[in-house]
C-alpha cells in the first residue's frame, strides 16, 4: 500500500479546490475538480452529478452555462473550450445556469 506522498509524482495534477452552487436550491458544497477537464465536460458532470432537469419548461433540451464568481470580485461566464485550470482557482465558488438564447421561448 502506498501512502499519499509515495503515490505523487512530478506531474500529478492536483484537483482545484472549489464551491459549487446549485442554482435552484442554493446549497453550496466544496468540491474538487480535475483541472485537465474542459468547461463543456464540466459542467455537463455536474449538471448530471447535482441531478439538475434536463429538459425545460417547453419539454426541450435543456442546455447550461458555467459562471465562476471569484473570491477576487471577478464573475464571468466561462467558455466551453477552456481547461478548468484556465478558468477556475482555488476557493473560486462555480455555478451551472441555464443557458439563456435571445428569442428563444414565449
């Protein structure tokens, strides 16, 4: 059996320390993410792990956004293509929103 520091090496990844938000019930939790996922993978394993609806009010695909608000002051949407490690730092609180699309419903 090994322990931890016998396990590491030189380029292990650390999971980034984080908090997420779930938008509806706006329960925070600390979590850790791999920071060689992208946005899009993300925030696709989050909606799923959180068990937010996947189908809107229209009985459509419902698709989210992630936004990162820093412990800095700085909130953004981020994009989907960017590495977590690009995007989010530790203690960075993150939240998947629905997307919104100008036009889109009544």
């Amino acid at each position: 059996m090994q322990t931890q520091e016998q396990s590491r090496t030189p380029d292990a990844i650390e999971p980034i320390p984080a908090l997420l938000r779930h938008f509806v019930t706006q329960q925070v939790t600390d979590v850790e993410l791999p920071p060689d996922w992208t946005v899009d993978f993300a925030t696709r394993e989050i909606v799923r792990a959180i068990d937010l609806p996947e189908r809107n009010a229209e009985n459509v695909a419902q698709e989210y956004e992630l936004f990162v608000k820093g412990e800095d002051g700085r909130a953004e949407r981020l994009r989907p293509t960017a590495l977590l490690r690009d995007s989010i730092r530790p203690g960075d609180e993150i939240e998947p929103l629905p997307e919104v699309v100008p036009g889109r419903g009544r």
